[in-house]
C-alpha cells in the first residue's frame, strides 16, 4: 500500500532500482536516435526516461530531464487565445533552451573536469542567443531646428563731481546669437522574442564543447501536455536546432492521441517532426505485457515489477526492511494465495503497469494481513475501474453512452470482450475511450479474406467493466469470434493476425450514431 504510485513521486534511488525491463525495451532506447516513445498516461513513459537519465549519469554523459508541463513562468500563457500563435510559440521555445542553458550549466559545476571559465563563456553566448528582443510597434522620427539673434550696443558719459571731479565714459556694444537643432525619434510597441535558428544551434553546439565529447541526453517528458497547435513549433526548433547536434540526442515521451508533431506550412513544406525520418518512433508501450497476448511473458514481467518496487519502497530500517533482501519467489508466496491470483492481477491490469500497482494496493488493503486472493484482486479491480476510469469519463457524457454502448453489443450480445475496427477508422471518442484506458489495442494489422486490402486493430475492453460478470452464464466466452485459416470457427484467446472471416468481431461505429439519432428523435 505504500508503493509510490507515479514515477515523479519516487526517489531516483526508487527509480533505477524498480525498473523492470520488457523484453528489449532498454536496449531500442540505449542508441543515439532520436527517438519518440509512446505510451498512455501510466505505461511507464516517466519510468523509462528516469532510467535513461540515471545510466547517461553513470556513464559520465551530461543528461537533462525536462517535464513539459513546468515550462514557462507565467501561467497559462501558451494557451492564452488573445496572444498571437508567433509569440505563444516563441515564449515556449524560449523556455525550453533556458531549461537546456540551465542544465548545461548545472553539468558544468558538477564535473571537476570542465573549464568553468570556458564554459561560461560559451554559455553565455547560448544565453545570448536566446534573449534578443525586437520591438514590435510604430515609429515616430520628429526633426526639431530652433534659432535666435539678437544685437545691440548702449554708449553714455558720466560726470561725477562730489569730492574729486572727474569724468566717466562708457560705451558698451552687446550682440548674441543662439541656434539649436535636435532629432527625436519615438518607438511605441511590444518587445517580442527574437530567434535566430542557425545562431542558437551554433550556440548551442559551442555550449556543448566543453564537456569534451560527452553526449547531452535531452529527456522530453510530458510532450502531450503543450497545446496541440504549438507543438509543431517546438517540434520544429528541435529539427533545426538541436537534431543536427551529434553530440545531443533527444528522447520524447508522449501520448499518441494527443500528438501533433508536424504542420503543412503556407509557403510549401512542412514544420515540425517528420515521425520516420527525422525521428524514430521506436515503439509504443502499450504494446507490452497485455496477458491476452502472451500471459507468461506478461506474468513474468509484473511479477518482477510488483517484486523490485516493494524492495525499493522497504525501508532500510524498522518494521518492513527485511523485504530489502526477500526473494522474488518468496515475494510471490507471501503475497498471493496462489498463482491465479497474481496472473488475475496481471490480466486486470491490462498491459498498464500504474493499474497494476493501484488495483493491487486496493487489493492489499482488503486482505489486510493476509494473503491476497483471487476475490480480492477482483473487488479491487472492479473499485479502481469505478472510482478512477469510469469517473472520469463520465465527465464527457457523449464518451460514456458510447462506452455503455460497446459493453451491451459486445459483452451483452456478443459474448465478447474485444471487438475490431478499420485501423483507418478516425474517431474522438474512441481515442479518448482509449486514452482514459477503458479500452486497449492489443493487436494491430489483423486481416480477413472477406474483407482483402483491408487492415483491422483488435481492441480489448477493460476487465472492470464485466469483472462482476466473471464465474456467471453472462461471462464472456473469449476475445471474439472468427473462423481460423483452417476453418474453425470459435471464439479467440490469443489473437492471430490473418482470419478467414471476423465479421462477427467488426463492431460498426455508424450503428451507434444511428441510435443516438434515434433517442433524439424520440
């Protein structure tokens, strides 16, 4: 129950010693792409880079984490519709190289063997490069000339004659002349961010010499969490800034739905990231570890990931420390009643490791001081589907028919707990459904001869919604129905890519905006 829920609550000694690899996750990411990983909110995307951070450290490489939705110091600016997109962008870009500035400099004081003073001065030119400002406004030019001459002269004689006469005379001749001109110039606007993209990459890579060869890890985490439409800017400073940079290698999580990483430019071309091109997206997480794929390797995996967090979260002292030493075996033995239990912990969580490790603290908290078993993980399971997922769609009400919807057509009539759809199809509610984890892709690229030419993703509904339906006659029977290659026909455990015929699985999306306009008319 104590297990840190999100990676950003943990310690970086939690971090690096909870991490479970999946099969040769580590090892795509461990090369010097660029490389774009994607993953839905608790699949580990904060894990992963933390775990890239930690080993840039220790193999003396300079590595910056940035979290995306810290940048800036003015809240809400970048989504401020009264500023013009230029400078909501230029704000943000600006942001993101002091973050960059700032790491370099924190890497600089921390390495004995940098020259300080060097590295200050190429910083500074970094910093130099990031903070012109131009003035935005009219301009007023006012020429001003002023002349004036005067002349005179004043002549008298004076006769004094108290005491000693004598005679006084005076004659006095003044003139003056005064000329003056002046320019006055008046500029009246807004000081706007200025950059220069070739100067900054410049900049930036005389910033990076100092620390002789090292490679800059730049770690982007939260990339979802900036406005769609100025993420093809920051997308594009990192094309033309930083990707050219060998010694810089740059690392996004995000969250596919919620991506916008390339525009169409009015004057031809693109800006932004060509995914493919200029970077790699390299792999999804959510396709790891679904039980419906493959339950003994997603077994294994939970199983190794429920095992390290537990030992990392003991404490080094007091009750719980001996669980620092306990085996993985005798971890499993401790903590479930048998087996099942935990393989119905790794199919509750669909794939997603945070819904692993709430449903099995709520699991937890029900069996108190004993063994956790297979009824414990289901109540648990059905709890963290109410309380978490399904409240929080129901904040959208048009998301939540549709998710009521697809439980009374597949798991009502069907039987079913998985349906397929064109991977063409183009849907926001299935997105968000998707997004909000109550529905999961575990299988993409399925064919059928009934249908050649065209491509489906096989979508799995989340375990709370019929978890009250297991060990009943509603229970679903199997992922869905096809007819096999070989001609048997049933319902699917472990989805195949070619099929002779899944007609029965195709869930029609038109069939749920027709009933809409059904109950509106009624």
């Amino acid at each position: 129950m104590k297990l840190p829920k999100r990676a950003e609550r943990a310690t970086s000694a939690q971090l690096v010693a909870s991490f479970t690899d999946a099969g040769s996750l580590l090892a795509s990411l461990a090369n010097n792409d660029h490389q774009i990983i994607f993953g839905r909110r608790g699949t580990g995307k904060t894990h992963v880079l933390s775990k890239l951070y930690a080993d840039a450290i220790a193999q003396n490489q300079i590595a910056i984490q940035v979290d995306l939705r810290t940048l800036g110091s003015t809240g809400g600016i970048y989504s401020d519709p009264n500023l013009p997109l230029s400078e909501r962008a230029t704000r943000l870009i600006t942001d993101l190289l002091w973050a960059i500035h700032d790491g370099l400099m924190g890497a600089a004081l921390d390495n004995e063997s940098v020259d300080l003073e060097v590295a200050q001065r190429r910083l500074d030119g970094l910093r130099d490069s990031i903070t012109q400002v131009c003035v935005v406004g009219q301009v007023v030019d006012a020429t001003n000339q002023n002349s004036e001459e005067s002349a005179g002269s004043t002549d008298g004689i004076s006769l004094d004659l108290s005491g000693n006469p004598g005679l006084t005379a005076k004659l006095e001749n003044v003139a003056s002349s005064t000329r003056s001109s002046g320019r006055t110039v008046t500029v009246s606007g807004v000081a706007r961010h200025r950059l220069v993209f070739g100067n900054v990459s410049t900049a930036l890579r005389e910033a990076c010499a100092p620390f002789s060869g090292a490679t800059l890890w730049l770690l982007l985490d939260e990339w979802s969490e900036v406005p769609l439409d100025l993420q093809p800017y920051l997308a594009d400073l990192l094309r033309r800034t930083v990707f050219p940079i060998r010694e810089i290698v740059v690392k996004i999580a995000a969250i596919e739905q919620r991506t916008n990483f390339q525009i169409a430019s009015e004057q031809g071309g693109s800006i932004g990231i060509e995914i493919g091109a200029d970077a790699v997206a390299s792999l999804t997480l959510d396709d790891f570890m679904v039980f419906d794929n493959n339950a003994t390797t997603a077994t294994a995996f939970f199983k190794s990931l429920l095992w390290k967090h537990v030992r990392s979260s003991a404490p080094e002292k007091g009750e719980g420390h001996e669980l620092k030493e306990i085996s993985e075996s005798s971890f499993v033995s401790a903590a479930f009643t048998q087996i099942n239990a935990l393989q119905e912990l790794v199919r509750a969580a669909e794939g997603v490791p945070r819904d692993a490790i709430n449903v099995m603290a709520l699991a937890a908290q029900s069996a108190s001081d004993r063994a956790i078993s297979v009824a414990d993980i289901r109540s648990a399971a059905r709890q963290w589907y109410q309380q978490s997922k399904e409240a929080a769609i129901g904040s959208r009400q048009s998301a939540l028919d549709l998710l009521h919807w697809i439980r009374e057509d597949v798991i009502g009539e069907r039987r079913a707990r998985a349906f397929l759809l064109p991977s063409s199809t183009k849907s926001d509610l299935i997105d968000y459904l998707y997004d909000s984890r109550v529905i999961h892709v575990i299988k993409k690229g399925v064919s059928s001869n009934e249908t050649r030419g065209v491509r489906y993703n096989v979508y799995a509904i989340d375990y709370g919604c019929y978890v009250d339906l297991i060990s009943t006659t509603s229970a679903p029977q199997g992922l869905f129905e096809a007819e096999s290659e070989m001609g048997v026909s049933g319902y699917v455990d472990v989805p195949a890519t070619d099929y002779r015929s899944i007609r029965r699985a195709i869930l029609n999306l038109s069939d749920f905006e027709n009933s809409l306009l059904s109950s509106s008319a009624s």
